[in-house]
C-alpha cells in the first residue's frame, strides 16, 4: 500500500503576532483612493501589482480558489479505474477473476 499513501512532510506555518491583513488591504484601497484624485504622484511599475490577476480574471479559477477543493489523488484515481476494470469483466465474461 506504499504506493498510494505518499506521505508528506508536514507544513511550517507562522502566524504574524503585528501583522494585520485588514489594515493593509485599507491601506492600500486609501493610497489609491489618494492617487486617483492627484494628492500623490504616479505610482511605479512593480511584478506584485499584477500577482493573482489571472486567477481573478476567470471566473471558473476564481471559483476553484474559493472552494478549496483539491484534485483527486492518482492513488483513488487508479482504484477507481481497478474496481470499473473487474466489473466491465464480471459483465462481459459473468465470473469474478479472484
């Protein structure tokens, strides 16, 4: 059973003690806010303006995100394909093969 059961290291997560998302996302909505109506300059190009922007563009990745669903592991996949395999062969020859 090795084979289906891959065991994986367990995740390191660390939680921030001064770190609030919240404050920083209305930061970030009042410095355009800011921007839009000429109280401060123009701001420069940076890669993490645009990180996320194609997941959000679709709504079917959008949609995945969200749920959290995970895809099917190749271990139930390959059971699943087992268990069609003996009935397809119980059906066309009427014995089971064990």
């Amino acid at each position: 059973m090795g084979m289906f059961s891959v065991r994986k290291p367990r995740g390191f997560h660390h939680n921030y003690i001064y770190y609030d998302p919240r404050k920083e996302k209305l930061d970030k909505i009042e410095e355009n806010a800011k921007r839009e109506l000429g109280l401060l300059p123009p701001k420069e190009f940076s890669p993490e303006d645009i990180r996320g922007k194609f997941v959000e563009a679709t709504t079917h990745l959008k949609r995945r995100k969200q749920s959290g669903r995970k895809p099917l592991s190749y271990g139930v996949l390959i059971g699943a394909i087992i268990v069609l395999l003996v009935i397809a062969n119980y059906i066309i020859t009427g014995e089971l093969p064990f």
